[in-house]
C-alpha cells in the first residue's frame, strides 16, 4: 500500500483509524471511498 499522510493539519488519529481499516480488509468499501474522498479534496496524499 503506498504512504499515506496528511496534508493540512488534520487529525491523524482518523488517517491511523482509516489505515488500520484497510490492512485488516483491504477490500473494506467504505474505507476505500472515504480514502479516496480524502485524496480527492487534497486533505491527504500519497508518497
């Protein structure tokens, strides 16, 4: 799974939460479109 972090100065307990969703299922859809969302208005990035 590529690096995730936050761009603004967000909570990152949701991003950590978020994480721990996808490793324990990372076909988990809810979490994967909230992911997405969250890349898509720039509040988190890829490395």
């Amino acid at each position: 799974m590529a690096m995730l972090y936050l761009k603004r100065g967000e909570n990152g307990n949701a991003l950590d939460a978020l994480k721990n969703a996808l490793k324990i299922d990372p076909k988990h859809e809810s979490a994967k479109a909230l992911l997405q969302e969250m890349i898509r208005q720039g509040i988190v990035g890829q490395k």
